[in-house]
C-alpha cells in the first residue's frame, strides 16, 4: 500500500510542472490579449496656469488676477450651472469664480446620479454620487461638489444658467430629460441662458437655436446650423436671452457678457 501510494504521490509531483506551465501560458495569453485592448495612459491636458502663462493669454490672465473691484454687483442674482461629469475645468471653474465674486450666488446643478449596469465593468469612485468629474481638456483631473439635482430646481429659483464645455458634458446633460425640460422652461421665461464651448448643443437638444445668433466650439458648429442657427465667428455673441462662447480662451468675454446682461435687467 505504501508503494502505491508512494507512486501516486511521485505521479502527482511530475504533472506539477505541466500543470503550472499550462497556467503560466494561459494567463500570459490573457495578458497579450489585454495588452492589445488597452492604450498607454498619456493625454493632453489643460492645467490652468500653463493656460494662463501661453501666449496670447495674457487678457484672459489679468481678468483672473486682476482683483475685482465691485463685489455686490451682483448681490442678490443667483445662478444655476448645468453640468455633468467631462466638464472643462476652467469653463466652469472661472465663470464661477467670477459671479461669486460679484456677489451672485452660484448652485452647481447636475442630473440625479444613476450608477451605470454592473455589466459595463465600469470603476465609479463613491465620490460619484455626490460630484461631477472635472477634465482639461482630454484628462480627467478632479472633481466638484453637487449643490443641487436637475429634477429638484424650479425656474422662478434663478435669474441665469449656465452650461460649461467639456466634449463629455454636453452629452451627459442633453440625454437628461429633467436637464432638457427645465431648459425649456427656462428659455419660456425670457431668463438668461448662457453656453460655452460644446455647451451649445445641449441647447440644440432643447431645441432653443431656431433663427438664433450664436457661436460654440468648432467641432459642433455644423451641429448648431444644422438645430436652426446662424453661427458667427466671434468670441461671444449675444442674441435676445441667449449667450454663447466658443473655447477656454473666451471664458473671460463670455463671463463679462453674462454678467453685463445681468446688470441690464
């Protein structure tokens, strides 16, 4: 019994080897295989002081460092900034450090957030439910903290809204029922609707650019003729409640159109 014994164990040891070979083979193919799904994780990227410091840039440096000198200007006049995850940070970030500088109060508004199917495979950080995702340019790089949901703010609550940029936020936001009706609503008030960069084609999705001036970033801007507009190639244009701007390098004309429409009302 023993040699039998003896023998199998002996039997066992000698397909080890094979055993961890055939592993070691399979999980290298799996490997390789990964290898050629996945891209090096390299990407531009728009950090605001090399924005700032480019050349060319100088105007929109000294809007941001320059301090302001009227803070009350515009006390009592509250904001709404439509955004969802992919924003172009300082398309939202500057803006908003301005109004509040003025003395405007300013609520970050995005869509109920609805955890994607675990099918997806997707990786969400906890922080997801509560705040939207920052990116510059291609990479994301932070995230900001949600004041309130689309489905939750009401038209008579504020005075303007505003969608930044961002290739990936617009396309959240014009899927969003909630996002597209209260823009509708909104547009109905006469109350100031302001877009910067590939914001604008979430006012196509509203269908608010029929016979309307505007401008946006120049990917999209087939796609703002094709909703009815007449684009124009300028830093900012204002036509009735509506403002648009076309990149990061107009977010300086674009806050001062938003905040001089305001004054005159």
């Amino acid at each position: 019994m023993k040699t039998v014994t003896s023998l199998f164990t002996a039997s066992v040891l000698s397909l080890l080897p094979l055993f961890n070979a055939t592993a070691q083979d399979a999980s290298a193919r799996e490997l390789d295989i990964i290898n050629q799904l996945s891209t090096q994780p390299v990407a531009s990227t728009l950090p605001v002081t090399g924005f700032l410091n480019a050349p060319g840039n100088e105007k929109v440096k000294d809007f941001f460092l320059t301090p302001v000198k009227d803070t009350t200007a515009l006390k009592g006049k509250r904001i709404a900034v439509l955004v969802a995850d992919g924003f172009e940070e300082i398309e939202l970030t500057g803006p908003v450090w301005f109004f509040r500088s003025l003395g405007a109060q300013v609520d970050i508004v995005s869509p109920k957030f609805v955890a994607p199917p675990a099918r997806y495979g997707l990786s969400v950080p906890e922080m997801a439910k509560t705040h939207v995702m920052a990116i510059q340019y291609l990479q994301p790089v932070g995230w900001i903290k949600v004041d309130r949901r689309a489905n939750e703010i009401k038209v008579d609550e504020y005075d303007a809204v505003f969608i930044p940029g961002g290739a990936w936020n617009p396309d959240n936001l014009r899927y969003d029922k909630d996002v597209i009706q209260f823009l509708k609503d909104f547009s109905r008030s006469g109350k100031l609707i302001a877009a910067i960069c590939h914001g604008p084609v979430v006012l196509a999705s509203a269908d608010l650019l029929k016979g309307k001036k505007l401008t946006g970033y120049w990917n999209i801007q087939v796609d703002l003729t094709n909703a009815g507009g007449t684009v124009l190639e300028e830093p900012v244009v204002v036509d009735g409640n509506i403002v648009t701007s076309r990149h990061p390098i107009d977010v300086a004309d674009f806050s001062i159109a938003v905040k001089d429409w305001l004054l005159a009302k």
